[in-house]
C-alpha cells in the first residue's frame, strides 16, 4: 500500500476518454512504475463564483483538519495494538482496505446530496469529524485516566524503596505491636547503613538493642525495621532528623524515610481486590476503545475522501472555467519518477498559459497548498499515513 497519493485532475479539451487513455498510455510509457486510477468525481452544484471562491480559502484549512483526525485515530490504534499486543492489521473503510477505497472511490449520494450546495457539504463533512474527534478525546480520556491508576500502582509496587507500596515486603512477624512497643521502618540508602547499624539504638531512650532488622534491599535503599516504645517514637523521628536520617517526604531529601506501619491482611486484601478491578476496567475500556477506532477510522476517512471530491471539482472549476469539463485521477508515483509524472501532467493539461505555472527546478513543493499554485493543473496530496 502507498502512504501517499496524488489526486490532480486535468482539463478535458476534446473528450474525457480520449484524454484518459492518452494519461494511461504516458503513464505506461514513460512512469510505468506509478499506479493510476480515476478519481469519480460527481458532478456537483457550482453556485456562484463568490461561493466557490470563499469555500476555496477553506478546503486547505479544512484539509488539514480532517487528515489531521485521520492520523490522530490511527496512532491511537497503533498504540492500543501495541500495547495489547495485537499484530497490527490493515485498516479498512466500508470493508475494503484504505488504498482501495480511495483508488475505487464512488460517492454515496444518500449521506451526501449531490444536489446540495457545496458549503453545506463541507461544513457536513466538518461537523461529523469534529463530532468524532471530541468523542476520541473524551473516551481515550478515561481510558488513559484507568491507564494510569495502574501505572501508579504499578510504580508503587514494583519502584525503589523511596516510592513504593512496603505492605508487600512485610509479614507479621516483622512486625511487633503490644500496649507499649511500636516498630518502625527505615528506609536507608546504602551508603548510610553503616551509620544507621551503628547509631539507631542511641537516637533516643527506650531503643530495643539489635532490633533493626533488614527486611529487603534494591539497588539504591535497603528496608530496616526498628523496635521502641511507643512513647518515644516522635523522640526517635526528630533525633534521626538531627543526625541526618531525615524523614523523606520528597525525592530531595537526604537519608531515609522512618514510617509506623501496621499490617492489615484485609487492607492488603481490598488493595488487590482494587487492582484486579482496575486490570479488567483497562482491559475492557481497552478493547471498546479499540473497536470504536476501527470503526470511526473508516467514517473519518470516507468523509475525507468525499472532502478531496469537492476539493478537486471547486478547484477544477476556478480554474478551468464552466462548464465543468476535467479528468479527475489518482496517483501513487514513487520519489524517483515524481519529476517524470509532473511532466506528464503538465504535457497533457495543454494549456497555453502553463508556462506561467511552472517552478524553477531548484524550487520544491512546500505542500498542500503550494501544490495547488504550482502547477497548470489541480494538484494536492493525500497522506494516508
């Protein structure tokens, strides 16, 4: 499949057929590499010449809009993918791949009127896609919020010692409570536990000698528990602080983080219950979220194609004149025969001002819009990806 597409549509001097049996012949001959397909573009109505000039300073604008949604929702498919672990597969519009829909692309007269006057078109095509943008917005909102409650639990359970969950690493038994003693918890950096060995059980009166145990190390903190009465445990935060085993409340601090901590089977219990809820929450919303990507991938990008219809009729008809006479068509040519298929075009639009069109070879296509003033013939590119 081409990521990216030519849509250009040529004026038709003596019959539309010839001229497209000539652009298939060139094609062939000279860019046999470039695929070639009809744009079937209805006919639309014109209006009046004001109209189509002032819809003409919207399309590129509205372009960029519409494309823009386009691959918002397919980055936010390839991410869910990603992320679930889903080989990626080919996207589709109405059932048939992108590619497909856009090189067979046959207007649906039922959603879009032809009879009706090309700004209502536009500003229908606008709205729908604006409507689901807010959509995507609002749902992967509550996804991502889901998202990361997880990835915040996960930190906590699987981080450093200075922000993680500790409920996990102790059991019972590390733990003594009576009417007069307390444990609390250390965290210590490694390169103070020799200062914290050697002085906890003189930071303060009523120290259980040899009580610090360590419970669990990681790459940066080691887990020790340190037994006291209960009535001295502020004596003992405060004498730490002074020595400079400051209680860590943020990342900044110097030493460690002296906690009380009582275990709780049930608190564990309901903490699970939680993260199991959230697991599903995810998985669920997940899956939903991606369903109704897929589906609005295909509504976004069929409205944008039938945006590319009124934009190459308008543009066709301001600069061609009426009555509306032109050759719409689609092409994917590869970098090395673009220069080749411009020249081709350009040969073929026979119009005796095309001169006055061209660009100095040293001169390269700015985009969207530079395409369109750049050449004799209505030219704009379509990025699928």
């Amino acid at each position: 499949m081409a990521t990216r597409y030519w849509v250009v549509s040529l004026p038709v001097q003596t019959s539309e057929s010839i001229l497209w049996s000539r652009l298939q012949d060139s094609i062939s001959k000279q860019a046999f590499d470039t695929p070639l397909y009809r744009f079937n573009t209805p006919e639309l109505r014109v209006g009046t010449l004001d109209s189509l000039l002032s819809l003409s300073d919207d399309l590129l604008k509205s372009n960029t809009f519409i494309e823009g949604v386009s691959h918002k929702i397919r980055r936010q498919i390839e991410d869910l993918e990603r992320v679930s672990g889903i080989e990626s597969g080919a996207l589709t519009v109405d059932g048939v791949p992108v590619d497909t829909y856009l090189t067979r692309f046959v207007w649906d007269d039922a959603k879009y009127p032809t009879m009706s006057p090309l700004r209502e078109i536009v500003d229908s095509i606008h709205v729908q896609v604006a409507k689901i943008e807010d959509d995507m917005k609002v749902r992967a909102a509550e996804y991502n919020s889901v998202r990361g409650q997880l990835n915040a639990i996960n930190r906590k359970q699987t981080g450093s010692l200075a922000v993680r969950d500790l409920s996990n690493l102790v059991k019972p038994e590390d733990i003594i409570t009576s009417e007069h003693l307390v444990t609390l918890l250390a965290i210590i950096p490694k390169y103070s536990e020799k200062d914290w060995l050697s002085s906890y059980e003189t930071l303060t009166t009523y120290v259980v000698p040899r009580s610090s145990k360590k419970l669990y190390e990681d790459n940066e903190y080691s887990l020790y528990t340190v037994t006291l009465f209960g009535r001295v445990a502020d004596n003992f935060k405060n004498s730490a602080r002074e020595k400079g085993f400051q209680a860590r409340t943020c990342i900044n601090y110097k030493y460690c983080d002296i906690r009380e901590f009582e275990y709780s089977p049930e608190a564990q219990d309901s903490r699970n219950q939680e993260v199991e809820k959230l697991v599903q929450d995810q998985e669920s919303m997940r899956s939903s979220l991606l369903q109704w990507c897929y589906a609005s991938y295909g509504e976004v990008f069929s409205s944008w194609m039938h945006f590319c219809a009124v934009r190459v009729f308008a543009e066709s008809i301001l600069r061609y004149g009426l009555p509306p006479s032109f050759l719409a068509a689609v092409l994917a040519p590869p970098v090395k025969s673009e220069k080749k298929v411009r020249s081709i075009l350009e040969e073929l639009c026979g119009n005796a001002n095309s001169i006055y069109w061209k660009l100095e070879d040293d001169v390269g296509v700015a985009g969207v819009g530079a395409e369109a003033e750049a050449y004799p013939y209505v030219s704009f590119t379509v990025n699928i990806v």
